[in-house]
C-alpha cells in the first residue's frame, strides 16, 4: 500500500467587510474555526474596505457584504484595480446574477451554517489552486 505525501496548505490570508457586527463576529468565528484561514482585517463599510486595499493589502479572500451604506459591496468591488477572490455573504439571493457577472468564488445566503461556509473557503482554495489570478473583471 502507497501512501501518498500531501504537505499542508498555507493558511489563505482573508478579510471579512460587513456593516452588521453580528455578522462580522459569525464570519471571524468560523474563520477562526477553519484552520486553513487566517484573519488579516476586519472592516464595518465599504469605505473603510477601500481605504485598506487602495494602500496595496492584498489577502486572498474577502468574504464580502452586498448591502452597506455609501456603496454596496458590488460597486466597491467593481472599484477594486485587483480584486481578491471574493466570496459574497448578504441576505439578498437577488444579487446572484452581478455577483456571478463579477466572477465572485461563492454566494453565500445568510444566515448560513459553518459546513456552508467551509464550502465556500474549498472552492476558493480550489481556484486559486488551478487559478491563482483573480477572475474579477
């Protein structure tokens, strides 16, 4: 019998941007309990979600909000020069269609459980595995 040697992953660095804190706190737990993520921000508008990527942070997924104030989160990403693999978390299943359009990784209904979410973290794993540049756009 062959054993084969898979070495670990490198934890994929994420942010979360979502205007409710209930919310943020439901998403950075689950990060938390993942094992293959590793929290890099955690931001309450669209606003401050530009402020941190215009001054060049990068992470590898942002699980991201639609409805926000001042900009919902599908304008902010399309102002995003190079997004990350972007995972939508919003109460909203009407939004599926421009999310898809932007070629976000995953579409997350809320409220949604922990074995969605790990779901949606495998995919992105995935296409950044097969393809590591950014879809958006």
């Amino acid at each position: 019998m062959t054993h084969k040697y898979t070495a670990p992953l490198p934890a994929l660095t994420c942010a979360v941007l979502d205007d409710d804190e209930i919310n943020r706190f439901t998403l950075e737990h689950y990060i938390r309990l993942s094992g293959s993520l590793q929290l890099v921000a955690s931001l309450s508008g669209s606003m401050e979600g530009l402020d941190f990527f215009s001054t060049e942070r990068r992470v590898d997924v942002l699980f991201l909000d639609v409805e926000m104030p001042d900009l919902n989160g599908l304008d902010m990403l399309r102002l995003l020069p190079e997004p990350p693999q972007v995972v939508l978390t919003t109460a909203y299943e009407n939004c599926a269609w421009d999310a898809f359009e932007l070629g976000v990784a995953d579409y997350l209904v809320k409220p949604f459980d922990y074995a969605r979410f790990a779901q949606a973290v495998q995919r992105v794993a995935e296409r950044l595995r097969t393809r590591p540049y950014s879809l958006i756009r």
